[in-house]
C-alpha cells in the first residue's frame, strides 16, 4: 500500500486526475502496438550490415532507456524508440545508395544527438517549439492522425500498394487478417462508446485470440528466450568518419529529419493528451526533449538509428495514460521482451493495428484549431496533414509547413506574425528540402 502511495505522489497521478490502473493500462496498449519495433527496425538494418541480433539489442536497449528518462525525468506517457523512416533513410540512402558504412552512418546519429542534448540543455529547443504558430501544431496532430489511420489500414490489409497511376489501392478485404482487423476495430470503437476501461487493450487481446484460434496468426514458436547480445554493434560509431565534409550533407538531414520529427510528435501526442497551455505551448517541452536527445546518443552507443517519442504513445493516451508511470511501464516490458521476445511479438498486426486507426480518427479533433477562413493559415496546415500521409514521412509534412506558412505571411503582408524563432525552422527546413533534391 506504501508503495502505491509513493508512485502516486512520484507521477503526481490526483494532479493529472489519473490512476495506477489507468497507467498501467496505458503503458501495455503503448507497448503491445509499437512491440513490432523489436522486430522490424533490425530486419530494416540488416539492409544495412548491421547484424540483426546485435541491431534488436540495441532497438531494446535505447527503448529502455530513453522511455525511463521520459518517465522518471520528464513524466510524460510518451514512450522512445528508433523511429522508422530514420532507419530506412540510413539503411538504403546512406549506405546501400550512397555508399556510406552503418559505422559512419552511426556517428552521423552520435553527433545529432549529441547537438540535440546541447540545444536543449541551452533552451534553444523550447524557443523553437513555442515559435510554431497554433495552427500548425492543430496540423501537426491531425496529420499524425491521418498517417497512423494509413499506417493501421496498410498493416491490417485494408489498403495496399497499387501500380503506376493508382498508388493505393482496396486490398483483399475479404482475407481473414483484413476481417479481423476491421472487426477489431469496430468491436474496439463500440467498447469505446461504451466506456469500457480498457477498450483498446482488450479489443487487442480479443483480435489476437481469434487470429491464433483460426490459424490466421501462428502462435509464437517458444516463450522464453536468451537474450540477444550487443557486442558486434556497441560503440561502432565512427565519429571521424561523420565529420567529413563528404557526409555532412546527411548529417544535416539526419538532424533536421529528428528534429522535426520530435517536436511534431510532442506537440500533437501532448495536444490529444489535453497537456498544451492556453497558447498551445507544452509545459517544461525540454524534459521530454532531453529525454529523446540522450535516447539518440545511446543508439548510436548501442548501434541503431535516430531514437524519439513513437506516435503510436497516442494508444496509450487513448486509454487514459497521462504520467511518466506509463511510459515506465512501456520501459519495463520493453526489458520483459529481452527475454520473452517470442512470445510478446507473436501478436499479429490485425490485432493490433485497428487500435492506430481508431487513435487516428481520435486525432482529427484538432483540426478545430486550424482556422480555415485565412488561406494563409489554411494552407501550410493542410501541407502539413496531407503530406505527412501521402509521402509516408512525418518529417516532411512538417518542414512542408515550417517552409509553406512564412511564405505566406510574407506574401499576404502578416510577416509580423512570423516569430524570429520560425525563420530558424524556415532556414532548417529548406535546407532539408535542397540536400532530398
């Protein structure tokens, strides 16, 4: 009884008017829809080199750390991880395109992160995110809505690739693993509508259990496993490497792909979380700022990609999480998954992903804050909403905004309402948009 007495004065739970089961509710539904990172993120990096057990180590290992520095430090429900996309650009673009070893790869990873802690131990970080007018931060929420609802429908078998002039296209709906998920997620919106305590977690559980029972899904082939080791990846960066002028266009992209992608995903999981002031500001923003900077040094110590706050963290949100004790919990299981990984990433994606598509649509309220009488306003919001899904990449919905909205309120003679700290994302983020041509 002590002990629960001591994590609610800790997480401060009465003040957030949360509760210990509320949290550790939320903390699972965070954990069992991003598990798929332990698999998928070495998996991508093997394209790389990098060795897939060492790689799903270090995916663990910088999870952990970063989510408890999130939960202890900043008290946010907010869990860490390597993001996909980061991943992606440094395993195929950097490496197989331009020819880059994942060791220099790594110390362009180091040196983002070690600037991303300097920056925001200095404040820069805070004065940045507080430039961001209201309306894109409405946008950035919204446009990470649309792009987990992508996300949900795209790994349930909803919506697939096309071909040449038809990109998307309605996948066999009719196949079993598309059934589920779309009866989970409807099962999941009714126990919703009902208030269920729960709801997503247990509409999880139960598209789970009919995958396993119709064969659609396998169940996991062990239950314990040893876990993975670290050594062929841990403090491989090579620093000198990054340093060269021949890399340090990647370097910047790296830095401006993270530090945009963060300070979105913050602004629009804290906008859900009702967590934003009156100006649409998150409170003491250079905790969890500093949380995801030292997450990203330890992936580069460990050998994995950019680290930072993990969208799905809105499922968690969803079920009432609104402490650091959720995302402690995420951390906890993420520990639990060193050597339980079969078991706890056999959980099949019909089951889980309905619980991104029904968050996303959760998401969409914010657009109430995007003030569509003003095209100025309108536009870059929009920019931002829908490139976020139609090119598969938060980071450049954003920049798209942070480049769209000064040029406006300079074209429609507002540019006394561009903050001076909005001119240094204009600059950052068209240079992103120069070194991708």
């Amino acid at each position: 009884m002590r002990g629960l007495i001591m994590l609610e004065k800790i997480f401060h739970l009465k003040a957030s008017g949360s509760s210990i089961r509320r949290e550790v509710a939320g903390g699972l539904t965070t954990f069992v829809t991003m598990a798929y990172i332990i698999v998928v993120n070495p998996a991508i990096l093997e394209a790389a080199g990098i060795p897939r057990e060492a790689s799903m180590a270090a995916t663990i290992y910088t999870a952990v750390i970063g989510t408890l520095i999130m939960g202890f430090w900043a008290n946010r429900p907010f869990a860490i991880a390597p993001y996909m996309g980061e991943n992606a650009f440094i395993a195929y673009t950097v490496v197989k395109v331009l020819g880059f070893s994942w060791q220099t790869a790594l110390g362009a990873i180091f040196i983002g992160g070690a600037l991303f802690t300097v920056l925001t131990l200095f404040g820069v970080r805070r004065v940045l995110a507080e430039a961001i007018p209201m309306s894109l931060k409405a946008a950035f929420a919204v446009g990470i809505g649309l792009f987990l609802a992508f996300l949900g429908f795209n790994e349930m078998g909803v919506v697939t690739i096309g071909v040449p002039g038809a990109p998307l296209k309605l996948g066999d709906i009719g196949s079993a693993p598309a059934l589920i998920g779309i009866g989970t997620m409807f099962v999941m919106a009714i126990l919703m509508r009902w208030k269920v305590p729960g709801a997503i977690l247990i509409a999880i559980l139960a598209g789970a259990g009919v995958a396993f029972a119709t064969g659609t899904a396998s169940l996991p082939e062990g239950v314990i496993s040893a876990p993975p080791s670290v050594a062929a990846t841990f403090m491989q960066f090579d620093l000198k490497g990054a340093l060269s002028l021949s890399f340090i266009n990647v370097v910047l992209v790296v830095f401006v792909m993270d530090f945009v992608d963060t300070m979105g995903t913050l602004i629009g999981l804290s906008a859900r979380a009702g967590m934003l002031d009156k100006d649409g500001n998150l409170p003491q923003i250079e905790r969890p700022m500093l949380a995801d900077a030292l997450a990203t040094v330890a992936a580069a110590v460990f050998g994995t990609t950019t680290a930072g706050a993990y969208i799905e963290s809105a499922a968690g949100i969803e079920v009432g999480a609104r402490t650091g004790l959720a995302a402690v919990v995420t951390a906890l299981l993420f520990v639990v998954a060193l050597f339980f990984a079969p078991l706890l990433t056999a959980i099949p994606a019909c089951a889980y992903a309905p619980a991104l598509v029904v968050v996303g649509a959760l998401m969409l309220e914010s657009v109430k804050m995007v003030d569509t009488t003003r095209i100025d306003e309108l536009l870059p919001a929009f920019l931002v909403i829908v490139l976020m899904a139609f090119s598969y990449n938060i980071g450049v919905g954003m920049t798209a905004g942070f480049v769209a909205w000064p040029l406006m309120k300079v074209a429609t003679g507002h540019v006394r309402e561009v903050r001076p700290g909005m001119w240094v994302l204009f600059a950052l983020s068209a240079l992103f948009f120069v070194f991708r041509i």
